[in-house]
C-alpha cells in the first residue's frame, strides 16, 4: 500500500512537471481529471447552506473555473499541498461567481451589514456577547424577522479567498496564505494579532455558534451534518453560523480599530 502510494505521487509530480515546464495540454487534462473530485466535495459542502435556487449544478460549474485557476497557477515546486489551496481556489470562485450572477441583492448585503454593524457597536458597549433580542431591538425588528433576516444573508457569510478582509481594505485572505518557511516579522506580528484577536472574538460567542464554527471549519462537517450531531434543523444552524460570522467580523473590526488607535 505505501509502495503504491509513492508510486502514485511520483507520478503525479511528474504530471506537474509536464504540465508546468512542458505546458503539456495532456497534462493539464490529467490534473483536471485527477483533482475534478474536489470540486465536488466543496460544492457539496456550500451547497447546504446555499438558497433553494442555488443549484449543485451551478456551484459545480463555477467550481471547474476555480480548479482550473488553481492549477495553473500552482507552484508544485514550493512543497506545499495542492488539495488545501485548490479548496480555497475552488471555494472562492464558487462564491465570486454567485456574486457576479447577482445572487445576493445589494438588499441583502445592505442586511448583512446592519447586523454586523449592530455587533460590533453592541458588543463594545456591553463587552460580552448580546443576545438575539438585543440585537433586534437595536435593528427595530422583531426576533421572528431577524431570524428571517439571518437566514436570508447565508450566502454573505460564506468569504471568497480574494475578497478584502474588509470592505476598506486591499489586503485579502489570499495574500495571508504564504510559505511559513519564510520569515517576515511584519507578517509574524499581524498573525499573533489576528490568532489573539479571533481567539477573543470566539470566546463571546454563544455555546452553539462555538460548536457549529467547530464542527465546520475544524472538523470538516457539512452544515446538514452539523444539524444531525446537534439535533437541530439546517435552517437553525445555518442562521447560527450566520450569526457567527457576523459576531466575529464585527469583533474583528472592532479590534482592527483599537490597533489603529494605539
């Protein structure tokens, strides 16, 4: 088993090979081929979250664009695992590419928005975690429409990996993604800030939007699945993860401030 594995990565690298250095279209149709089960698994994991007129089939075929970027413009050189960042490749430009489809109306976003604002005002003035009915009040809403609301701006909280951190910013997540064997203090700094400020930002949220950002980004589970382990519907896990994020990028954005501010 382990011989047939090595064997199978030898001759993979060297499908990179030809790829990259011979620009072999055989090549680059056999990475396709290779890696094409990618983009069904990040397709699949989205599509849980997704509205009723969100397709598989269209998160797939934005998906195949995202491989393909991925693959040319990987450095198979670098030793770095090509699954992690076609995933983000893939992940990316599914969601870049509902946007651009005007999936989500400037409405919702404009929602989306308001919440987050609500947060991280709330949030600072209280310092601990505020409730639903706190945040509705503040928005003017009942708790049954913030809910309607949370459930209406899934597709926002889902972040493209091109996407500015925040709206003001030109720096993306992308540009964190570098080679950790190389050494920039700058870059050391701004890593140490960000893991303590998001270790922060988590410590206020409740227990269950805790364990759904857990169980999604850390033990790799499908919002569908999530709902199974914590017995509750898709729709409620789908508005806790919403909430979350928007608690976090809120917290986030507050810390961002008291940065500058020093």
């Amino acid at each position: 088993m382990a011989l047939q594995k090595q064997a199978s990565h030898l001759s993979n690298m060297e499908t990179w090979r030809q790829w990259k250095e011979e620009k072999s279209p055989e090549a680059r149709k056999q990475l396709l081929e290779n890696y094409l089960p990618l983009v069904d698994y990040v397709s699949n994991r989205l599509a849980n979250g997704m509205p009723h007129n969100v397709t598989k089939d269209d998160l797939a075929s934005h998906g195949i664009l995202g491989l393909m970027d991925a693959i040319d413009k990987f450095d198979y050189l670098r030793g770095l695992q090509f699954e992690t960042y076609a995933s983000w490749r893939i992940r990316g430009a599914i969601i870049d590419g509902l946007r651009q489809g005007d999936w989500v109306p400037r409405s919702v976003r404009e929602k989306a928005k308001k919440i987050e604002d609500a947060y991280q005002k709330l949030e600072q003035q209280y310092l601990r975690s505020v409730t639903d009915e706190e945040i509705s009040r503040y928005l003017q809403v009942s708790e049954h429409e913030f809910q309607t609301m949370l459930q209406d701006i899934t597709l926002t909280t889902l972040c493209s990996i091109d996407e500015p951190i925040k709206e003001e910013d030109s720096e993306t997540r992308l540009s964190l993604l570098i080679d950790e064997k190389s050494k920039n203090p700058e870059y050391k700094v701004n890593e140490i800030f960000l893991k303590e400020s998001l270790a922060k930002a988590i410590d206020r949220l409740t227990e269950k939007e805790r364990t759904v950002v857990s169980l999604f980004y850390y033990e790799d589970l499908s919002l569908s699945e999530i709902a199974e382990v914590m017995s509750l519907s898709p729709s409620r896990i789908s508005q806790l993860h919403s909430k979350a994020i928007l608690r976090l990028r809120g917290s986030l954005g507050r810390f961002k401030m008291q940065l500058l501010n020093e």
